[in-house]
C-alpha cells in the first residue's frame, strides 16, 4: 500500500469510484456517471483552489481510494471552511481505508489552515456516520427529505470537526 497525491493519471481510476458509487448507493447523490469532460471540470476546480486530492494505491498500482476537499458554500466568509469526500473502491471496502483517508484529510485541513471540515452523509449510510464520529466529527442535524433517488426520499446528515484554523483570522 502507497499514498499518493493524485495527480491527472488517476482521473479515470477516480472516476470509475465514484461512477460505482453513483450507481450503486446514495454515498452521491448524482443519477448519471460522470463523463471524462465532467472530471477534467472537476480535477481543474481542485487544482485552481488549492485542494489536495489524496490516495491510496495497491502493490499492483490499483487506486483502492481516494479523499478530497473543496469550498463548503461559495461565499467569503466560509472561507475557512471545506466539505470533504472520502470514497473507496468496493474491492478494497472494509479494511480501514476510509479511515486513513479521512485523517489524512483532516491533517492536510489543518496545515492549510482550515478552522472546520463538514461531511454531508446520507443519514442511513452508517458505517460513514460511525466513522466520522469515532473521529470525534459531532452531528449538526439532518434535512429531511432533501434528495430523490433509487424512487425514495433520501435524508442528509451533516458532521463537522473543528480544527486549528489560522492563528489570527481575517474577514475579506
């Protein structure tokens, strides 16, 4: 096992995880795969802001997981804030990964400064929710009804972890 800062040569592995994923849960809350074009927008965003995309690759390169973050609400004063995401591929589900992906992501917050990190989960994805709360993330409440999918209503939960933050915050 490897960790990775991805870079533009695991787009496709990244986006065969989260195609699964939009396909087979409600971990996304997307109805159609992601196109290539849809990813290249995607990998961009990340590089322009700054925000890390992580992994971790198997002994035969296979990315088995990958965690990110990136702006919570497009607004200035949240700027001290990031939703983070965290995906495994399925072969490699139940070994911890998510985990060691999700405190690499808080560590990397941290050095950049972040001062919160917010996860939106689908409220009956459990094995997520005990996740971030064995990472001591403490629930801020659930929207009700707030996605459609697989001909159900779909419920949100929202987790958030504080961080350090920046040693003398700024408005602007």
């Amino acid at each position: 096992m490897t960790w990775i800062n991805c870079d533009i040569d695991q787009l496709e592995a990244i986006r065969a995880i989260f195609n699964e994923a939009i396909e087979t849960s409600t971990a996304l809350y997307d109805y159609h795969p992601r196109s290539h074009e849809t990813m290249q927008a995607w990998w961009a965003a990340k590089q322009a802001g700054g925000y890390p995309v992580i992994g971790v690759q198997s002994e035969s390169g296979d990315l088995m997981g990958f965690a990110s973050y990136g702006p919570f609400r497009n607004f200035p004063a949240y700027k001290y804030t990031v939703e983070h995401s965290v995906y495994v591929d399925k072969r490699y589900r139940g070994r911890g990964l998510g985990r060691q992906l999700l405190e690499r992501a808080i560590s990397i917050a941290e050095t950049q400064e972040y001062h919160a990190m917010i996860g939106v989960i689908d409220a009956e994805n459990q094995a997520s929710i005990a996740l971030h709360e064995s990472l001591d993330f403490q629930s801020c409440g659930e929207m009700r009804e707030v996605g459609f999918k697989f001909g159900r209503w779909l419920n949100l939960v929202i987790y958030q972890k504080l961080l350090k933050g920046p040693p003398s915050p700024e408005d602007g």
